[in-house]
C-alpha cells in the first residue's frame, strides 16, 4: 500500500422505517465519520400481514450531506424477499463529508402498516 492510500472497506448501514397506513415517515440518520462514498442503496420490507394490492408500495426520497444533496427519489414496489442485497442494489455514487446526516421521507402508498428497511452500501475508513 502506498503511503498517500487510504486503507478503506465496504459495509452496509441499515435504516429501518416504520410506515403507518398511508402515512409519512422521516429519515433522519447520523452515518458514522468513517463513511466517505455511497456505492448503493437496497430496501427490503418486513413486518406486514398479507398481500399488497398493488405493485407500487411507497416512495422513499433521501438528502445527504446534511440535505446539499439529493441523490434519490425512488418508488418502492412489492417484491418477494430476496437473499443477496447486491442483486438488488441500486448504484449510486455521492461522496460524503464527514459526520454527515442522511435525511428525507418515506411515504405509505397502502393501507398496511409495514418496516422499510433502507440498507446503505458504503465505503469507509478502517
């Protein structure tokens, strides 16, 4: 390793979301001082009884940089659970500053209470 090199690792930091019934929901999420480049995003959803009736399940809107940035507005559609995260990633690429917030909205598009878990794929400092 030269010595200008910065030793760095991939991680994932999870954000879990309660979503009521047609509600909003506010992210609003510290990342560790570490993190310096988001590679992805992935959601996965849990905690909800039956069928949805519809594809599109809610939107999820997210802010980095202490909200300078603005690197996702997203639908969520119903999917069945999947193993590999990486599968379903979406890339992107946003540097981060240090100690930096995630924040933004989820918005219930159902009339089912339910968890979006909002998984973010990061570099960071060792």
């Amino acid at each position: 390793m030269d010595a200008c090199e910065i030793p760095v690792r991939d991680e994932w930091i999870v954000i879990p979301i309660w979503a009521a019934p047609f509600g909003v929901s506010r992210v609003h999420w510290k990342l560790p001082a570490s993190v310096l480049h988001i590679k992805g995003v992935a959601f996965t959803l849990s905690e909800y009884e039956g069928e949805f009736s519809q594809q599109r399940i809610g939107e999820l809107s997210l802010l980095a940089n202490n909200k300078l940035s603005h690197p996702l507005n997203f639908d969520v559609l119903f999917e069945p659970q999947v193993k590999r995260l990486d599968k379903k990633e979406l890339a992107l690429s946003q540097p981060i500053r240090k100690a930096s917030r995630i924040s933004g909205y989820y918005k219930n598009c159902t009339d089912k209470e339910h968890v979006v878990k909002v998984y973010i794929h990061c570099i960071s400092r060792i």
